[in-house]
C-alpha cells in the first residue's frame, strides 16, 4: 500500500512538471510570437488573439464542458488523472501568462520550434505516466464511440481545423504555416521523447549454444529468456529459438557475450515501443 502511494505521488509530481514544461512552452514563445498551435490550448490562443480573453480561461471553459458531455456518454473512462492534469494545466497557463507576458525571442521560426520542442517534451512527460491533458483526446473518444475513426485522426483533423481558425484573426498565411510547424515539431518530439523512453528490442537467437546464451542473458543481463523449438526447413533440423526482450542499451554487452559463446549464432533484432511487465512499465490505465 505505502509503495502504491509512493509510485502514485510520484507519478503526479513528473506529471506537473511535464505540463509545467507544456505551460511554458505556450507562454514563452508561442503566444508572444501570435502562433497558433493545436489542442484546446490551440483554440484558446486564438481566442486570446481575438478577444483578449486569457488562455487558460477558455482552456478550462471548453474542458469543463467536454468532461460533462463524456460524464454522460462515456462515464468516467477518462479517468481522475486527466480531470487533475486539466485542472493544473489551467493554472499554470494562467499564471504564467501573466509572469511572460513578453517573449524572449523576436524569430517567429525559432518560436515555433523552440515552443513545439518544449510543449512536445512536455505532453511526453505526461503520457509516459499515464496522464493526460483531455481536450481533444476526449472529443476523439466520443466520436470514436459512434463512429470508426481512429482517434489519432479524429485528434489530427481537430488541429488542422483550430490551426486554420487562426487565419480569420490574423488574414496572415505566414502565420498559419507557423502554426503547422509548431504542430509537426510538437507531434514529431512527443513520439521521439516517447519511443526513447520505452525503446526496447526483441532479440531471436538461433545458436546450438543455446543453454549457455540463456543462462547468460537470465543470471547476468536479468533479463527474462524464452525458448521454443524450430525446425530449420532448409536442413531440416530441430533447433531451439531464444527469444528474450531487453532493452536497447543492453544489447551490446548481451552482442559481445554471444559472440564470446557462440561466433556462428544467428540473431535477429527488432526494436519495440511499449513493452509491459516485470523489469518493464507497467500498464497505465
């Protein structure tokens, strides 16, 4: 129970400071430089650029009725990690909008990118906790549940539309490709700061020295090692397969000790994202 309460406090702390990563990135280089990016956030910058109405304002309007439409249609599949994450992420654009109310940078490309980085790296920080920042997500979920469209693509035409929305307040086309950028270099850093984190690689063995290559990989690498029978159609002959899933920075030494063992071993390797289970993560939900 106490470990069950260590791992959820520190989940909710590197939850905060990846939306604190995320906050930042919109008030410190993408408001400043008037670029509109995708999201709720999105939407709620470019009512900013409108009206003036503060980000988070509108950030927390629009999440609040999305949260009682999926009460309803849903019920609580979002869950309590995403109602939190919402609820700070609000404050923390509030506030920070507030404190940066100037850039620190007059390059409207190095804002994009610079912001896309930090706002992507930040949204990465979330998800690999489980968390979530709701918004689209959720308006994915509900289209998703009447209709059979992935949520990846409901999520991506609901950027598009916001980021195009961003042209009726400014008429400027410069601007609207910033916006595009900013979209690209966010997606493109959550999915490189994502698949880092979990990368991981599946590793078929095929060696005669088969005993000595798994009681290598389980009592020194600790890693977990299968092993099958085969038949090698070409010779026909009965062989045993090692299968074992280690991490990526872990297969150079388990390369050379294989190589110590057996020279004429057979190996194929392929990397993996999202692999759950003991010496793993474990599944969030």
């Amino acid at each position: 129970m106490k470990k069950k309460l260590v791992r959820t406090v520190k989940d909710y702390v590197i939850i905060t400071f990846g939306l604190l990563l995320f906050a930042i990135s919109w008030t410190l280089f993408l408001l400043p430089a008037e670029i509109t990016g995708g999201g709720i956030s999105g939407l709620g910058a470019t009512i900013f650029y409108a009206y003036k109405i503060p980000i988070g304002v509108t950030y927390f309007a629009v999440n609040i009725i999305l949260v009682i439409i999926s009460l309803k249609v849903l019920g609580a599949s979002f869950g309590i990690k995403t109602i939190i994450s919402m609820s700070l992420l609000t404050v923390l654009l509030t506030v920070f909008q507030e404190v940066f109310q100037h850039g620190i940078i007059d390059d409207m490309f190095l804002s994009a990118v610079l912001g896309g980085m930090l706002g992507g790296v930040g949204l990465g920080v979330v998800f690999s906790r489980g968390g979530s920042t709701g918004g689209t997500d959720i308006i994915a979920m509900i289209v998703n549940k009447y209709r059979n469209i992935s949520p990846g693509r409901i999520i991506l035409y609901c950027d598009v539309i916001i980021i195009a929305s961003s042209y009726i307040v400014f008429r400027s086309l410069e601007k609207l490709v910033y916006g595009y950028v900013t979209m690209w270099v966010m997606s493109y850093a959550v999915d490189a700061f994502l698949s880092g984190a979990n990368r991981s690689a599946q590793m078929f063995i095929f060696s005669e020295k088969y005993k000595e290559i798994a009681d290598f990989i389980t009592d020194q690498a600790s890693r977990g090692v299968t092993v099958i029978d085969g038949v090698g159609w070409y010779s026909k002959d009965n062989i045993k397969v090692v299968i074992s899933v280690v991490k990526k920075r872990e297969t150079s030494s388990i390369f050379r000790k294989i190589k110590e063992i057996d020279p004429e071993a057979f190996i194929t390797m392929g990397s993996v994202m999202g692999v759950y289970g003991k010496g793993f993560d474990k599944i969030k939900l």
